[in-house]
C-alpha cells in the first residue's frame, strides 16, 4: 500500500497513529494458529503516539519499520527520531518501541537534545511517551545548575 494511515484504537479511543509511505503486510506460518503477521514500511514513517496527529504524547519517526501486529512490537531504523511532548529530541539509527511493556530501547549509540544541553551515550532505556529515560552507558557533558 502507498500513502498509508492505520489508526489504532481500544474501545474507541485512539491509541496510536501509524502514517507511511509504502507499506507491505507479510503472513508466515502453515496455519491460522502460527500465523505472524508483519507489516514493513518503507520509504518513511511517523508513529504518533497517544492519540493521533493532533493531540498525542510523542512523536516516533524513521525511515524504516517493521512492525509486529501480534505483539505490537516495531522496530525502528534509518534516521530514527522520537520526540515527546516537551520537545527533549532522540536521535539513533535503530530503536524498539514494545507497546505491550510501553517501552522504548536500543542498545546504539544515542543523542538527546533537551532544553539544558545534548547528551551522547550508547543503549537507552524509556517509557513510551520518552517522558522518563536512562541513558545506559552516558558520555558528554551536562550543566547543572547551582542550588540556591
């Protein structure tokens, strides 16, 4: 499919909004029990999420995807960018978001570019909305300002 938009909702409520340029959904397994489902896109993606283009906690883009609809599992590649609501910016090349846990990791080297400088590491650990996140192996430097 070209030009894509999958909206994903539970009960109703918009969960997540998955707009592509090329999308291509793959079936394995000899049955419909071990069938797994894939959708791969292509050609870049923007993953909104919690809620749809207009109101939503962050905002996952990428140049590549494949997405695991049993799980709900995308793995992310190609100039990934996750950005969330108060605009703190990551910038990798491969990262997974896990709907199931409402994780995001990768175990790549990372750059974070907040209101108080940029951090530089390598692995990263988040929640989904990029609000709480760990920089597993940190390198860089961060100012800190004085208590009063």
């Amino acid at each position: 499919m070209e030009g894509v938009r999958l909206t994903y909702s539970e009960r109703g409520d918009v969960q997540h909004v998955l707009v592509a340029a090329h999308l291509v959904r793959t079936s394995s397994g000899e049955s419909a029990k071990d069938a797994q489902d894939h959708v791969v896109v292509d050609g870049g993606f923007t993953l909104y999420l919690g809620g749809d283009e207009r109101e939503h906690s962050s905002t996952l883009t990428a140049g590549t995807g494949t997405l695991d609809e049993a799980s709900l599992r995308l793995v992310a590649e190609d100039a990934v960018v996750l950005q969330n609501a108060a605009g703190d910016r990551l910038e990798t090349e491969y990262l997974v978001w896990n709907e199931d846990s409402n994780r995001v990791y990768t175990n790549r080297a990372v750059t974070i570019y907040t209101a108080d400088g940029v951090l530089h590491g390598r692995g990263l650990e988040s929640d989904g909305r990029f609000e709480r996140y760990r920089i597993l192996q940190p390198t860089g430097e961060l100012s800190v300002p004085e208590p009063r």
